[in-house]
C-alpha cells in the first residue's frame, strides 16, 4: 500500500478534524534538534570547519528564524549552503559551494523527500552527492537519537489535546521522520490522542491534510497547528484553518488556544478577523532576510 492509500483510509469518527505538528509545535525540540544534531552534522559531513561560525548562522536562520523555518531537512541543506555562497566572509576563507546539482535535480523531482526515498535513489544511481547526502541525514537521525531526550511537551499541549478528544479527530502533521515522532509522543505518553501519526515517509504536511481529511468534515472544521510558515502553507493549499504557535512565545501560544482558538474554532468564528490578527503576529517574527544582510539598526 503506498502512503497515499494509507492517509485516504482514515475515517472521521468527531466532527471536527486537527491537524498538528510535532517538532517546534508540540515540542521544544527544534532548538536541541538543530543546534546540537543537524549543525554540528553539517559542518562535519560537508567539510565547513573553516566556515563554521557562519555555517551555524545560515543554519540557524534557515531552520529557525526565518520564513523558511521547520522547512524540509534537504531544501534547508541547500538553502544553507547557498547561503554561505552569497556571503563574501565565507568565501574569504575558502568556502566553495560544493557540486550540488543532483541533490537540487532530486529535490526538484521527489514528492517525499526522506531517507527512504534518497536510498533508492542511491541505489539506482550511484550518484557520489547524493551518497554524501544519506550519510549525513543518517548520522543526523543518529545523533537524534543520541541527543534528544526528556524533551517535553510545551505548556497547555496536553491539555489541548484533552479538551480536543470529545469534538475533534487529532493527527500528527510532520516532516519527522515516523520512528521519531512515535518516540517522542510515545515517551510523554500522548500519543493515545492522536488517531495517526504521519511522518516524513508518509508524504507532505499537505498530502498528510489533503489525503486524511480532505472531503471528509464540514467546511471549517478542518485546522492545522504549526510554528512554520509551511505549515501555514499546508494549511491553506487545502482550505484548513491554520492557529499559529509563535516561535519563542509557544506557551503563550498554546494558552490562547486553549482559552480562545478551540471555542472559536468549534463556535464558527475563527476565519476572518481572528486568523487574519493570529497570522499577522505570528508572520512578524519570521524574517525573510538574514541579519548579516539586514541593514544596520539605528542605535
Ligand atoms: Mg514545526
């Protein structure tokens, strides 16, 4: 069975359908998990130990402060790399943008972009960059599972999901890889509210809302989670409604959820004015240009 046939076979039990992501959203894992596994893997599996302060600067402001934040593993890879391209300190001390083509050719092609899928292509091509890719996405997941641990939900997360379960049939949205996520939910024992958990193997956040959900619940009744812009993305691009957890203001966010998101939500009264104010706070914080580039603050 493909990942699109298992998403189709999700039937509604509650009227209403949420949709929520896990890593930065749900958990306060998007800073141990990039600063302290994807980095460090970066800089050594892409030889950026004479550009590292910068490589961690372009890393982070991909991954983490920036409109592309939570963006799949891979894009956010080459977006990192060309950052450091663009920037003439890096280039000063030696930086050369490695030969990435085929990685960019497969991102362009590949609808699920995973390790399962990169092995494959792997296997059927040989290809040396692609090779140098798998082993450092797999060493990420490794350090992953090294690394990351007793990292618990955020604030109010559980009791979203308690007061969730009379009216709404909640799913993991995420571009994690599954074993992962299971982990994590598992671990803080909350994976019992959710009624799947789909990862990074199982398609896009979009394929995941489309596929679960699409046709199946009464117009508004379909929302999605996230602290990404992409999530956002996934939101729209199939007509849900999106609440945004701020980055670095998540607690916050998941109270106002639970006071006021939910009963708006249920209520009919979450479209319109109240998204639209929740969007613009949340879009605010993300920029789209990183602060090496950004002109100077007046003191
Ligand atoms: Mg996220």
């Amino acid at each position: 069975m493909s990942h699109i046939d298992d998403l189709k076979s999700f039937t509604p039990a509650k009227a209403f359908f949420v949709g929520i992501d896990s890593d930065g959203c749900a958990f306060d894992t998007m800073e141990i998990k990039q600063k302290e596994c994807f980095i460090p893997n970066t800089c050594n599996y892409w030889e950026l130990q004479a550009v590292s302060t910068m490589a961690r600067q372009a890393g982070e402001f991909v991954n983490l402060y920036s409109q592309w934040r939570g963006i799949n593993r891979f894009p956010a890879l080459v977006m990192t790399l060309d950052l450091l391209a663009d920037r003439p300190e890096a280039l000063e001390r030696g930086y050369k943008l490695p030969e990435i083509a085929p990685l960019r050719d497969w991102i362009g092609r590949e609808t699920a972009l995973s390790n399962t899928t990169l092995k494959k292509e792997v296997a059927g091509t040989n290809d040396p960059l692609l090779t140098q890719t798998l082993r450092w996405s797999e060493a990420v997941n490794e350090t992953v599972g090294k690394v990351v641990r007793n990292v618990p939900p955020f604030p109010y997360v559980r009791q979203c999901l308690e007061t969730l379960q009379a009216q709404a049939d909640v799913i993991v949205v995420s571009a994690t890889p599954c074993d992962a996520l299971v982990r994590e939910w598992a671990e803080h024992d909350i994976a019992r509210y959710a009624r799947m958990i789909c990862g990074q193997e199982m398609g896009s956040k979009k394929e995941h809302l489309q596929h679960c959900a699409g046709g199946k619940y009464a117009p508004d009744h379909v929302l999605m989670i996230g602290d990404a812009p992409g999530d956002m993305k996934a939101a729209k691009a199939n007509n849900c409604l999106f609440f945004p957890i701020n980055p670095g203001k998540e607690a916050q966010s998941w109270q106002r959820f639970l006071e006021e998101g939910i009963v708006r939500f249920y209520a009919g009264t979450f479209r319109g004015a109240y998204e639209e104010e929740l969007v613009k706070e949340f879009m605010d914080l993300l920029p789209s240009v990183p602060p090496w580039k950004s002109p100077r603050k007046c003191c």
